[in-house]
C-alpha cells in the first residue's frame, strides 16, 4: 500500500501530466484499469468532485471495445478535490 506521498512521487514521475492524473484516478479512485481507459471528459463533475464509472474498455480479438463494467454496474467515485481542476 502506498502512502499519500508515495502516491504523489509516482504520479509526479510520470513522463506525460495526463499519465500521473490515471495514476491518482487509479489509486484514489480505486479504478480498474479497464474502466479508466473508458472515461470521457462528460464523467467527470468537477463541482462535486466525482467520477461516473459506468463503461469498461476490453481488447476482443485484437479490437479494442467499450461496453459495460465488470459488474454491468455504474456508480459514482468521490476524488480528493487538491488535484482537479474545474
């Protein structure tokens, strides 16, 4: 288990922005991999400081595919608001 800070390090030693923001949105938002890939801009409300989660990318065949959750369940996951921005 990683420490706030630790969390922080490894998302700050990213090469790309974009890639420490997946990684806090994985670790604080306790995201699948698969889910985070499928989020879109309109998942995001930045005023209540949450993230709908309601599709899953999945590789068929060598074709990337996006379609429901793991669990054919959407729900809502509150992030720590010092990293978004509105």
């Amino acid at each position: 288990m990683l420490s706030p800070a630790e969390v922080d390090d490894l998302a700050s030693a990213m090469k790309h922005p974009l890639d420490g923001t997946l990684v806090r949105v994985l670790v604080y938002g306790g995201l699948r991999i698969s889910e985070a890939s499928a989020l879109q801009h309109q998942d995001l409300d930045a005023s209540s400081h949450t993230v709908r989660v309601h599709r899953s990318v999945r590789d068929a065949s060598g074709h990337i595919e996006v379609g429901d959750t793991k669990t054919y369940a959407a729900r809502r996951v509150t992030l720590p608001n010092r990293w978004l921005v509105n």
